[in-house]
C-alpha cells in the first residue's frame, strides 16, 4: 500500500515540476532551441549552459540577469529559487549518465 502512495507522490511532484517549468526538465526533456528562447527572453548574462548538471546552470543563469529585466525574477521569485535549485540537482544527478553522454556528443547549449 505504501509504495501504490510514493508512485502517486512522485507522479503527481513530477506533474508539478514538469509544469513549474524546473531547470531539469527545461534544458534535458525540451530541444535545445527551447532552453535557448526561454533564456534570450529572460536576457540571462550567460553565454552557454553546459549539459551536465544543465538544470541546476539553467536556474543559475535565470537568476544571472539584468536586475528590473522583465525576466520574471522577482522578490516573490525568491522561493521558487531555494526550491528549484535543489530539486533540479537531484534530477540533474538521476539523469546524470544520459547528460554525460550528451555533452560528450553535442557539446553544452550555446545561447550566441
């Protein structure tokens, strides 16, 4: 009984997660043009976004920005920072094995 309530937890979180726009989910499960738009719109100060831990540098680089940049990053953006870094690390790190293999491959995603 207890695992049928972890397996609906962890659908529902990644539900949450997958719609809460997270790093991870950004940058791994989108095309490389996508992860690209949203941050030219964000107008990050970064230049690329290496595909290792690519989660963990897209919120990084969301938070690297302009200050009054119309970018979305507020005061009341502060939380979604202190929860979103950390979850995109544990995701990061899952999927650890497929982003090495595809920064071996394709190389980090350049914004230029």
């Amino acid at each position: 009984m207890k695992a049928k309530k972890m397996l609906r937890w962890l659908a529902v979180m990644g539900g949450v997660l997958a719609l809460g726009g997270c790093g991870t989910v950004t940058t791994v499960l989108r095309e490389d043009s996508a992860t690209v738009h949203s941050l030219k719109a964000k107008k990050t100060y970064c230049q690329s976004v290496p595909r290792i831990y690519s989660g963990v540098a897209y919120d990084l680089c969301v938070l690297h920005g302009p200050p009054n940049s119309g970018s979305g990053v507020s005061l009341n953006d502060v939380p979604w920072a202190f929860i979103d870094v950390p979850i995109s690390g544990v995701l990061d790190t899952l999927v650890l094995p497929y982003t090495i293999y595809q920064q071996s491959v394709n190389g980090s995603i350049e914004l230029l």
